[in-house]
C-alpha cells in the first residue's frame, strides 16, 4: 500500500464562501486517497490512527503552496489548432467557416495523435489534471485521444460525437455507425473506477436528428453512462432548436425528452439564457452547467447568470471551451468568471459579484463532483493536486491567500512544479 505525508502550505475549499489554510499543513494520502489533513504530525497522527504517519514517506515541499488540481468541464480536444483563430466571428459562422473544416481532418488518425499530444501537453503544462472532452465523430481518432489520456494518467470524460444533420458530409455519421462506434469505445474503456471513460455527446439539437437523440439517451441508459452537450448558449440557436422541436417547452426540454438531461449524470456547457422553466429543470434533474467565460464573450454570447446559479444551488464547473474559448489555462477562467460577474454587477447590484473562495471551490470541488470525490482535501476525496512554487512573485511579501489570489492572477505554468491525479505524480507527456 502506497502511504505518504504531504507538507506544504496547504488551501482548499471545503465550503464555497471560504478558504480551509493550513500553514505547514500536512495531508496524508494512503493509495491515492485523502486519509487526513492537519496542522501538524500529530494532529494527523489522531486524526487517524489506522494511517499512522510514522510508516508514510514524508514529501516536504518546504514553502510552496499545495492545492487542488484543475478540472475542465467543456473543452473541443480537436479544435486546439483553430485556438486564437477567427475570434471575431459570432457561434454559427464559426461552427461553419472554421470548426467543421478542422474537425474533418481527424478522419486521419495520424492528424489526431499530433494533435491531441500537444492538446495533452498544454493541459498537462496549466495543471488541468481531470477534463469533459469533445472529440469528433471519428470513432478511431477519439480512441487515441482515449489512449493518450490512459498513458499520462490524466483523467477525462472523452465523447465521440453524434452528428447527422446540419453539417458538412465529412461529420455527418448515419444513427447505426454512430451506434456501433460508440460501443466499441464503451467495451474498450469499461471499467467504472477507470480514469478515462466515454461520455454520451450529442454536439447539440441542431446537428442531431430526433433518431440520433434517442439513441444517445438509449445508449446512456443502457451503459449507465453520462452525458454533455451545449445548451442555451447564442439566441439564433435557442431560436432555431425551438424550429426543430416545437413539442419541447424549451431548450433543456427537447434532450430530457430524449433521456439526456439528468437521467444519468449530464453537463451542459454555458447556459447563457436559461431561466424559468428551463432553469428549474436543470435545478430538479440536478444537471451540471459548465461556465465557459472566455467562449462567451469571443463567440459574443452573452454572459451566463452564475451568480443566480451557485444561488439556486445549482451544480456548477468552468470549462476552457476552446476554440470557441481561447485559453486553455484554467486559472485563467477562475479570472475571467469573476469579470463577468463584475460586468454583471454593473447591471444589477442585487447580485453580488464572486468571491474568490466561491469560484476557486466552482473550479475544484463543486466541478469535481462529475468525476465522483475529487477536487477538496478533505478525507475520501482522490488526491488530484499541484505544488505551486511562487518564489519569483515575492512571497515572503503577502500571506498565503494573497499568495494564492496572485498566482491565479499572474503567475503561470512555469511556478506548477508538481502535478498529481489520483495520488499519482503525472509526468509531463510528449508533445
């Protein structure tokens, strides 16, 4: 068995409004699992006992900080080199002149691989350690990202795409071979404790038949599997679902129709317009939203109410979005989701803006939730953590919580100088 002591300057969030701080704290980590977290040896010592610290390997990582690793919630593998391109073109323009043409190209496997390594690498690099992933339709390209993922012993939800209406010939898969795919990839990566494994991913209403919807539902139902797709992101879209379902009371409406909102674990990505009807249901059949600042401000969306979300009790996450988002540092999104806030604050001052703590426990513990016990330090919870060396940013200056809030402002992959997943150090992959 695999015991060891962590000793660092140690923050996390158990709770959203504030920051759990242990200066020279210890976490004790026993197979990859939290077993305690305490200020001291001997606090961890009758904490829990069965552990006995004594037997683990101490690691001290002297003064830096150790925290919670990131999650990505939404992010488009395939759309890496579009990243920073065509960003002043509204969602369907872009979907058409720019993300569908490079999608194509992963019909060759070899395209993906090159791809998808140096997609690995930069979330590797940001310390991005568990993600919601996209792929294409292609069955064979989405297993090698699949794969690439298993080697680096970084966790993800990786889908291959349900397409079949509203796009080009090259991503447009008849309902049986979408079908067929799909179980290829759940026989391979069947294991439910497994770091990797398939999630139902219909890319949204408009390119999906009702058939094709129903066999995503049908799928998620049978193999007990969850599901992501887009949801309520652009106007002209929500318009145009509310053509092609006119039976559905709203946007949400049209995939719990079909079995894909809630009925297994679901996330929708940006939520920019829900409210009302739609918003109850998502509060009712407990459905992730995955806030995607960056995306929607590029793609000119809007700016999605979270702070009504976190409110309503919503289960909420952030997620790169790129290439719709340009960044695919998470912390970055931490930055960019407080902004919106602010800009909202400005139209509305019943709604206060959030907090640090608030969106630092959105991106670790509230997102990690997706993924089972993951992203707290709290006993149970898998140790999914990075070791920032903030020795460059003038530490000895701030305390630890200003050291944290300056790291997240200004510092960058070069000061994560340990990466963990699951108790496991995680080595940088090949680009």
């Amino acid at each position: 068995m695999m015991k060891k002591v962590y000793k660092a300057h140690i923050l996390f969030t158990k709770e959203k409004d504030h920051f759990e701080v242990f200066e020279n704290g210890y976490v004790a980590v026993e197979n990859g699992i939290v077993v305690g977290v305490a200020n001291n040896l001997a606090e961890l010592n009758a904490q829990c006992p069965a552990f006995n610290a004594q037997d683990a390997e101490l690691v001290d990582f002297g003064d830096k900080l150790l925290i919670p690793a990131m999650n990505d919630m939404h992010v488009h593998a395939p759309q890496v080199h579009n990243q920073g391109v065509a960003m002043d073109l509204e969602l369907l323009p872009w979907l058409q002149n720019y993300t569908f043409p490079e999608e194509s190209k992963y019909a060759d496997v070899a395209y993906a691989d090159r791809m998808y390594r140096r997609f690995l690498h930069t979330q590797w690099l940001f310390g991005t350690m568990r993600s919601v992933v996209f792929g294409t339709i292609h069955t064979e390209s989405t297993r090698v990202l699949m794969k690439l993922y298993q080697e680096a012993g970084m966790g993800a939800l990786v889908g291959k795409v349900a397409m079949n209406r509203n796009c080009p010939d090259a991503l447009c898969e008849d309902v049986d071979s979408y079908i067929e795919g799909n179980e290829k990839l759940i026989a391979e990566f069947s294991d439910d404790n497994g770091l990797v494994r398939p999630i139902i991913t219909p890319r949204f209403v408009p390119s999906c038949t009702p058939e094709l919807l129903k066999a995503c539902g049908e799928l998620a139902k049978k193999y007990h599997l969850p599901v992501q797709s887009h949801l309520s992101e652009n106007t002209s879209e929500i318009a145009w679902v509310a053509e092609l379902e006119p039976e559905s009371e709203n946007y949400g409406d049209a995939y719990n129709r079909y079995g894909l909102f809630g009925q297994t674990p679901t996330i929708m990505a940006h939520c920019v317009w829900t409210h009302g009807s739609e918003l109850e249901l998502m509060k009712r059949n407990g459905v992730m939203v995955a806030h995607c600042p960056t995306s929607n401000f590029n793609i000119a969306s809007g700016m999605a109410p979270i702070r009504t979300f976190l409110d309503e009790g919503l289960p909420i996450g952030l997620g790169s979005d790129i290439s719709g988002g340009h960044d695919l540092n998470m912390f970055r999104m931490l930055v960019y989701a407080i902004q919106v806030s602010k800009m909202q604050y400005q139209q509305n001052h019943d709604k206060a803006f959030l907090t640090l703590p608030e969106i630092f426990w959105i991106a670790t513990k509230s997102a990690g939730r997706f993924f089972g016990k993951v992203g707290s330090f709290e006993p149970g919870y898998e140790f999914d953590a990075l070791v920032i060396d903030d020795a460059v940013l003038y530490p000895s200056e701030y305390s630890l919580l200003h050291r944290l809030e300056r790291f997240i402002y200004v510092g960058d992959d070069r000061q994560i100088v340990h990466r963990f997943c699951r108790g496991k150090e995680i080595a940088e992959p090949k680009a």
